[in-house]
C-alpha cells in the first residue's frame, strides 16, 4: 500500500476513534498518545534548518551564476505575490456569498488576548541576521535562507577548487537529509493518528457546529485557489495534468492538513516535487524553502474569509477601499506569517488592525483556528509546489 493512502486511513480513523472516545478519555490520550504524536513532529522539524539551509547552498551554487539566480528569484517572488492576492478575493468573494457571521449572536466581553501585531517594516527587518548561528538555532527559516542566500553567493564567486569542496560537502550533507527525512517518513502514518486523536477527541463536532460557516468558506476558498489556479498554473505553464499534480503531492498535503506546518512539511513537499512531480533540485530547493516562508494563500484566504466573518458578527459594512487595504496588508501579512501552527492568527491582528475591525473578533476564530489551519497550511503547500513547477517548466526552456 503507498504511502499516501496509509497516511490517509490514519487520518479517517483518527477521527474515527477520536469521536468514539470523547472528551472522557482526553486525560489518556494526552499522557499516552499526544506525545508520539509531538515525537514525530520534532523529527520533521529536528530536519528543517539543516534541509533548508544544506539544499539552498546547493541549490544556488548550481545555478552557476548569480544572473540565472536573480531571474529566477523575480520570478518566483512575482508569482507568489500575484497568487496571494488572488487568494484573499477568492476569501472575500466565499465568505460575500456564503456570509459567515450573518445574524450571529456575538457574545460580548469576549476579551481575547491578542500579541502586539508585527509592523510592516519589521517583517522586512527580521530577514537580515544579526547572528546567522542564533536564527538557525531558532529555526528562524527567512534569516536563515538569506544567510544560505549569501554563502552560496559567496561560493559562486569565489569560484574554482575552493568552491568546489563546498559545493560537494554541502550536496553531500543535502543528501543526507533526504535519506533521513525518508526514513522518518515511514513513520507518517502512526504519527498523523497520534497527532488527529486529540484534537478530534478534544474538540468533537460540538465546538465546531456555532463556526461551521467560516469553515465552510475556508474549505470552499482552499478548494476554489487550489483546483482553479494551481491546476491551471501546473497544466498551462508547468506541464502536468491536475491528476497527475494532485496525486503528486498527495503526500505532503496530507502532513500539511495534519501537522498545520509549512516549514515542517517542507522537507516532503521537496521529495515529493523531485521524486513524482520531476522538479530538478535547483529549483526545489531554492523555490521551496522560500515559499514556506513567502508564499502563504491559504493563509491569505483566512484573512478574507476570517475579515468578512468578523465584520459580519459586529455588523460592520466594509468597503472597496477597506477591502483593497486588506489585500495589501494581508499580502504582506502572509508574508511575514511563520510556517507554524497557528502563526497566522497572530497575523491575523495586523490585518483587521489596518482596517479598524475590531481584535475581540479573533477570540472567534481562535476557538476554531486549528481546523482552519489544516486548510490553509494544505494550501500553502501546495501553492509552493505549484509555482515550483511552473519555474521549473520556464528554466527548462530558458536553457
Ligand atoms: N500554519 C500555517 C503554515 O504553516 C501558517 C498559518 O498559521 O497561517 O503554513
């Protein structure tokens, strides 16, 4: 059986079982299951810096030259913002026509408490390292691809036998990472069940029922950007049917659903697009580890649907404008979004700030974020390995 599908069956009887066993058996299931669950995420996440940083020296030293770098780093960014932005009007566009939050009871004097919304510029500001060493040991992804970014520059510029032993040394350790992240991967299957169990167990249909329209909307959204516009990129500019995509990166979207992590689920979005979907390493690993960190529509699909919904419930009319200044900070948002459980709430903020809509509506969300999060981390993904094969498909013929 591949491994998709064992993945898959877990999930099913996770929730399965997850039902059955309720609320009553959440105090074993935490002690008991729930850590296996964490054990299999650290080693994804144990894989993270040295994956990204190890394949992204390789990636840009085997671009050769640092002109073949900066075209294929415009593009890639140009792409990811464009999809962004279409990814918060399919938000809107949803939750305008299904309505979350229409008519809904709000109970006031739901005080959430909401961290300080990151400014625009800092975003920007926290892409530099001060201390290349310190981000890496937070597994701090953006400083630590620009620090990558600037090694592989260097060792293109210093050129000859210099260069050469890097060039090896860090391919060598890549490869490494691959085998071990396939290794962990055989693993998938129980770790996913272990994840799922307490969540379904924790939550049950109940808490989900009062929120079911946002859900609704952010599954529609999901559904909409990813068979509309990542199909289409992958079948008119990358070469591959819908099909032949979807089953592709069945893989890495189901531990995207499931983990609620970009960065975590890089590492098998990489093998997935080399192994079944045919992206050369160069662009895998340059493309990749970027958009786990940039390129965020599914994220940018909340902020629509979650700025709607919370403009419903407090029955405040947005307007054109507003909605435009949602799609600029909700762009940016999402940039600045970490690839981990739950970051985007916290972006979130920033977004309804920069429209005054008021930050007592994430209490609402919150409740419900983790099951949006499987969503929109799907999306995620996805978007980062479509675009990946459409730079791969345009680097092909640029050659
Ligand atoms: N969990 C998402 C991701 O890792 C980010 C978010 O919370 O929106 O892609």
């Amino acid at each position: 059986m591949n491994l998709s599908v064992k993945i898959f069956i877990s999930l099913v009887l996770s929730v399965i079982v997850g039902l059955i066993a309720g609320e009553a058996s959440l105090p074993f299931i935490k002690w008991w299951i729930a850590p296996i669950g964490t054990m299999f995420i650290n080693l994804i996440k144990m894989m993270i810096v040295p994956v990204v940083f190890c394949s992204l020296v390789v990636g840009i030293t085997s671009l050769g030259d640092t002109k073949k770098l900066g075209r294929i780093g415009f593009k890639t960014v140009g792409i990811y913002l464009v999809t962004t932005a279409i990814a918060i009007i399919i938000g809107f566009a949803v939750a305008g026509i299904i309505g979350p939050g229409v008519g809904a009871d709000f109970v006031s004097g739901a005080q959430p408490k909401v961290k300080e919304a990151p400014y625009i510029m800092k975003v920007f500001l926290d892409m530099i390292p001060t201390n290349p060493i310190d981000s890496m040991a937070k597994a701090a992804i953006l400083p630590t691809i620009v620090f990558a970014l600037f090694i592989g520059v260097g060792i293109i510029k210093v050129g000859g036998e210099k260069a050469d032993v890097l060039i090896r040394f860090f391919d060598a350790s890549a490869e490494v990472c691959y085998k071990i992240i396939a290794m962990i991967m055989e693993i998938a299957p129980y770790g996913v069940f272990c994840l799922l169990l307490p969540v379904v167990a924790a939550n049950g249909p109940k808490v989900l029922l009062p929120l079911l329209t946002v859900i609704a909307c952010m599954a529609v959204g999901a559904v909409i950007h990813t068979v509309g516009v990542y199909s289409t990129m992958a079948s008119i500019w990358g070469g591959h049917n819908p099909v032949d995509f979807f089953r592709g990166m069945s893989e890495a979207m189901m531990i995207a659903f499931t983990t609620c992590s970009s960065a975590g689920t890089l590492p098998v979005n990489m093998k997935n697009c080399q192994e079944k979907l045919g992206v050369s390493r160069e662009v895998t690993s340059f493309v990749l580890p970027l958009g786990a960190t940039l390129n965020m529509d599914g994220t940018s699909i909340y902020m629509g649907v979650c700025s709607i919904f919370i403009a419903n419930v407090f029955g405040i009319p947005l307007g054109v404008d507003q909605m435009l200044m949602i799609v600029l900070t909700g762009t940016i948002a999402s940039i600045g979004t970490a690839g981990v459980p739950g970051a985007g709430l916290i972006m979130l903020a920033m977004v309804l700030q920069s429209v005054g809509l008021p930050l007592e509506g994430l209490a609402l969300v919150a409740g419900i974020d983790r099951v949006l999060d499987m969503f929109r981390t799907t999306v995620n993904i996805t978007g980062d390995a479509a675009v990946a094969i459409v730079i791969n498909e345009s680097e092909k013929k640029a050659a």
